[in-house]
C-alpha cells in the first residue's frame, strides 16, 4: 500500500499527531517501525476504551510494523497520575502481577501475536539506582512538569502532588528511549506523558518518536471516560450477552461515536448507515444491533455473536427468562433461612454486599419472577430460586 494510502487509514480518528511530516519520513526510510503503547496494569480488565489505542497498534502491524506493548509493571507502583485530581493509590506487587497476567492474554484478542512484542518496563527500570533516578530527573525541570494541566490544575487549587508523582512521565519517557521506540500511541490524557519520551530520546541522540493521541471513549454512563473504576466499562473478556447488552444501553446519538472509534468499517459505510438512520430508512436500534454483532463477533464468533442478540431480544426486550441459567449451590449445612442479599453475595454476580443492597432498594432483583424491595428479605434452603439480578444477570440457586 502507497505511503499516502496508509497515511489516510492511519490518521482516522486521530486527535493529534505530532508531527506528520515525521511520520511520512519514517514511513518512507525505515521498512519496519517500532510503535509503541504503555499499559499498566491498574485492573484485570481491558475494556473497549483500551481498545481505541490498539485497534491503531492493529494497522500498523497490517502495513507490517513491530508493536512492542509495554506493561507497565514498575510504573504501576507510582501510578500514573494523568486526568487524576489526587495521588493515586498504590498497587500491591501481587495486583500487578494479577492484572499483568490478564493483560497480556486479552491483547491478543485485537493484536497480531506473531508481530507483537510484550516487555515489562521493571526490566530496565528495576535495575536503575538511586544515582540513575537522579540523573533522570535532571533532564527536566518542574516548571515543565507544572505546565501538565492536571499538575498546574491541582497545584492551583492547593491539592496535593507528592514528588513521586513527577518520576512517572520521566520512568515512561525512559521506556521509550529503552526501545528506541518510533512512534508512540495513547490517550488524549497521555500527551504530556508521551512528549517526555520525545524529550529525552533527543537528549540522548535518538531520533525522536512521533506520537498519535486517540480521543478518549465515553462510557456506558455517557458522561464519564470509559474506566472500570467508574464502573461504566465494557470489558473485551465479558460474555458475549454482557457486550451486546452494553452496547445496546447505549444512546443513539453516542452510537456514532462508537462506530467511529470501534468499528472496523470504512468511513463510507458509516458514513452510509448514518444517512440511512436520518432518512428513516434505518431504525437507530438495527444500527446499534449491526455495532454489537460486529463487536462481539471481534472477540468471539459469529454465531456468539447471533446468540447474544437472541438472548437480548429474548431477556431484554421480551423480558422471559434466558433458555440457560448458570447454577449456584449453597451449602445450607443446618439453616432452614438465608438472607437473599448474602445467597447473591455468594453467586459473586455483583461486586459487593451494599451494591447487591442498592439493587434490591431500586427494584432491580427478582426471584421466581417477584420483585424483591426488602434488603432483610430472607429465603428458604427448601426451594429452588431463579434470581434476576438488574436486567441482563440470570442465576438459579439450590441448597444442599
């Protein structure tokens, strides 16, 4: 493919690309380019807005280029404090190494594994001392750090930055120049971050890397970034029922901008569903339909992918019950009663006792088709229960 071909594929959805006369060069003198992206494991779970980013690591390794995919397990011990308006809690050694482990088999799911490199940044970085730090942070200076918007926001309104909070950008600036990277690809809220590498890859007389910055998908919620701490993701590993169902909640006007960053269509053929949605020729509903099969299908099959609009038009739109529910047994051991929010707690559907809590005060669980509002409301070990948990979980209970 012609330079000016990839070009165009490459810059689609692009927020900004410093600078594109340095991608054409590189495009044009180097046969294979190093891109890449940083990760830290901060969750077990990548979701859809991780995606963004890797869908365009994903092109590259099309036009034939090595993606080296960082994982950030030293990094995470700081925590990147990018978007944040406080410090951000540390992990612990065995949450990284847990959500490290995650993070690598679910990347697979959108990259190319035999053009793939993944690297662990507590490789290099492990191994500097404290001299090595010093000399580091030398290279640059806290007016620069400051003019970062959330350091200058949060120094502004008197919040607290701690001083390890400034290694960050300088640690995933040293990444860079470990790899010599050639192009860098992040978030909008990575900008600073990804300058810094540009910086010191010239200080020590690397050709500098040229930076894609991608928009920063909505969540579920619609407001708020997509993140699992806000609880408004859509996890790539969820069931084919879960990503189907989440892409289906959300607006039709949102729906565009999924499309755009998600789906793999050219720019005409949305181009073409959109006008076919304003001539009302095209229900906004089979538009979104058309998004979730597509998604899912990504990351499953096809007739997962089949199934899951079955299940949603079934569970959701006609409200019955799914034709499989996954079974829970409870040992009753000499209880005749459990209490219903500690027999969900079990099932481990719902992440806590006060969520499982809040759904039941809000109407959302029923069992054996009876909305339950009491969160002291208790069941017998002599039944079997179907539970519906919210609109999309199903589970049936027995005792023992």
């Amino acid at each position: 493919m012609d330079i000016g071909k990839q070009l165009e594929i490459i810059k689609r959805g692009v927020v900004e690309l410093i600078s594109e006369k340095e991608l054409v060069d590189k495009l044009k003198n180097k046969k294979k380019l190093i891109i890449k992206l940083g990760l830290d494991p901060t969750s077990p779970d990548i979701h859809l807005g991780h995606t963004v980013v890797m869908n365009k690591l994903r092109q590259f390794q099309d036009f034939g280029h090595e993606v080296c995919l960082i994982i950030g397990d030293y990094t995470a011990r700081i925590g990147d404090p990018s978007g944040r308006s406080a410090t951000r809690p540390a992990l612990t050694e065995n949450e990284i190494k847990w959500n490290a482990a995650t993070y690598t088999e679910q990347a697979f799911k959108v990259l190319d594994e035999s053009k793939t490199k993944i690297m662990f940044n507590s490789q290099w970085l492990g191994v500097m001392s404290g001299i090595d730090i010093i000399k580091l942070a030398a290279k640059y200076n806290v007016a620069r750090m400051l003019e970062r918007d959330d350091f200058e926001k949060r120094y502004k309104s008197g919040e607290s930055i701690r001083i390890h909070e400034f290694l960050y950008p300088l640690l995933q600036g040293q990444d860079s120049v470990e790899l010599k990277a050639d192009i860098e690809i992040g978030g909008t809220d990575q900008k600073f971050n990804l300058l810094v590498g540009r910086d010191l890859q010239r200080e020590v007389g690397i050709d500098p890397q040229v930076i894609l910055t991608m928009p920063l998908l909505v969540g579920t919620d619609g407001i708020k970034k997509m993140s699992k701490s806000y609880d408004n993701y859509i996890g790539i590993s969820e069931s084919p029922e879960e990503i189907f169902g989440k892409i289906m909640s959300i607006s039709d006007e949102m729906m565009w901008n999924y499309y755009e960053l998600l789906s793999w269509l050219s720019i005409e053929q949305i181009a073409e569903i959109k006008k076919h949605v304003a001539d009302e020729k095209l229900h906004p509903k089979k538009a979104k339909e058309k998004l979730g099969l597509e998604i899912v299908a990504r990351f499953y099959t096809n007739d997962d992918a089949d199934r899951a609009k079955e299940h949603f038009d079934k569970v959701i739109v006609n409200k019955q019950q799914p034709d499989v529910v996954e079974e829970f047994v409870v040992d009753a051991s000499d209880k005749t009663q459990f209490l219903l929010v500690d027999v969900i707690a079990q099932t481990k559907v719902v992440k806590s006792k006060s969520e499982i809590k809040r759904m039941i005060q809000q109407g959302g669980v029923s069992v054996n088709s009876n909305r339950i509002t009491d969160i002291y409301a208790s069941i017998s070990t002599k039944d079997v229960y179907d539970i519906k948990i919210g609109k999309r979980k199903f589970v049936r209970i027995r005792f023992k």
